[in-house]
C-alpha cells in the first residue's frame, strides 16, 4: 500500500512539473539581465520596461538615459518591482519622459524614438540596453474621442458610437508588418478589414455602432514582448477623411512565457 502511494504522488509530481510554464524550466541560462523588446506608438509619456534576469538578481535601476535625446528632454524612474519566475527575476521599471516644453496643445512637439537606453545600477554599472522601438508621439493626441476595447479567449472588440453619419474608411496606425503578425482576422462591423476603402466605405448613421474586432496573436515570433500602439478609425464625415475615434492594439509581457522569449532573441 504505502509503495502504491508513493508511486501515485511521484506521479502527480510529474503531472505538476508538466504544467509548469515549460519556458521558466528549460529556458536558456543567462548571466546578466535581458530587456524585453517594447513596441510602442503612444501619446503616453510613461512606460513600464521589463527585463529578465537570473533568479536571485539583486541590483535595481537607479537611472535611465535615452540615447541621444533632444535637449530638454530627460527620463526619471518612478519605481522598480521584481518578481521571481521559475529560473529568471522579471523586473518592472516604471519610466516617465520629462520635456521642458511639453504643452497641453502641442504636447512634445515631435515624435521622440527611443530605441537604446543607458541604465545605471544600483551598483553604480553601467549598462546600454536595446529596448525595441517607442515612440511617443509628438502631438497631443488626448482630445480624440475613444474606441471603448473589451475581449476574451484571444479576441478583442473595439467599439464606438457614431456622434453623426459616417462612411467608415478602414483603420490608420504605424508599424504596419509588425501588427499584422501580432493581430489577425481584423473587421469593422464583421466586414474584412481587407475589402474596406474609401470607395468601397462601410456606411454608418449617427448613433450606431461602429465594432473593430481582431484576434490577438499568442503564438507570434514577434520579437516583442510589450505591445501598445494607438491607432485610429477613419471615417469621411464630410469631404475628406478624418480620425473619427483612437483605440489601443496592447499586449503585455507574460513573465510566465521569459523562457520562450528568450529563445526567440537567439534565433
């Protein structure tokens, strides 16, 4: 009897090591932190990086240089936290952007990339991190009306209520290739989003609703693990197109997938 037990819980162990996220067990060793790529198009001028680092990690950020900034334009971090997975620490560190001539109608005035960041540790190292590709725009974008976004099991539904008749025109937002492998099966009101133009519009009275629904891609080989991007419906309300509403293509980091992300950065 006591043989049978033992074997039943050896096992029930295998089973648990089994549905353990398989990244964190047989992810790659690595010996110094790793920044999660971010693809991000955004007024927003605040961002949480994340990097991954061996299980026990125990320095912190203490500063953060954008490479090549404008002047005026500087970084302060917020706050850090880490949380140990598997065999990797994941850190967050909330980032703001700080412009001296930020305003409420022009907002930084231009598109600030920033791809590579120095890090300064609390150790006092210093290291160059690639952190992917963000953008924060230039413009104030905050007095566009908003694309209410809900979803589940993988698919998202943008929706908005026309304030007056509409010929939707399809949908406009950077980093076009890198979306497209991110997000699939795009439509505007179950019309694909492929057979929607200016001329062949999709047409819409005041008061009803506009829906963009899409699937979000979990099995991707994007290289990036946080995705936020602000795109735009388009619309002809009168003679020309124009932004009829913004809505958000985000997706976050799973600190259960490290170990898979990082074998996708050595392909």
């Amino acid at each position: 009897m006591r043989k049978r037990v033992v074997l039943l819980l050896a096992i029930l162990l295998i089973f648990a090591l089994f549905f353990i996220s398989k990244s964190n067990l047989v992810g790659p060793g690595i010996d110094a932190p790793v920044f999660v790529k971010s693809l991000i198009y955004s007024e927003d001028m605040d961002v949480n990086l994340n990097y991954i680092a061996p299980r026990g990690f125990d320095k912190s950020v203490e500063k953060v240089q954008i490479q090549n900034a404008p002047k005026g334009i500087d970084c302060v971090v917020y706050g850090e936290e880490k949380e140990p997975k598997g065999k990797y620490t994941i850190g967050t560190v909330n980032i703001g952007v700080n412009c001296d001539y930020w305003s409420d109608e022009t907002g930084i005035g231009q598109d600030l990339k920033i791809n590579e960041i120095l890090v300064t540790w609390s150790d006092g190292s210093q290291t160059t991190e690639s952190i992917g590709r963000i953008t924060v725009a230039g413009r104030n974008m905050q007095d566009n009306s908003y694309m209410n976004i809900t979803g589940h099991d993988g698919i998202k539904k943008a929706t908005y209520t026309l304030t007056k008749d509409t010929e939707i025109t399809g949908i406009a937002y950077p980093y076009k290739d890198e979306v497209l492998s991110l997000f699939s099966n795009i439509t505007i009101n179950q019309i694909p989003l492929g057979d929607i133009s200016k001329s062949s519009s999709v047409k819409l009275k005041k008061n009803e609703q506009c829906i963009l629904e899409y699937q979000v891609n979990d099995e991707s080989e994007s290289q990036y693990g946080n995705i936020r991007i602000r795109g735009f419906l388009m619309g002809n309300s009168s003679k020309s197109e124009e932004k009829i509403a913004s809505f958000i293509w985000d997706k976050k980091f799973d600190f259960n997938e490290a170990g898979d992300y990082l074998k996708k950065q050595s392909l």
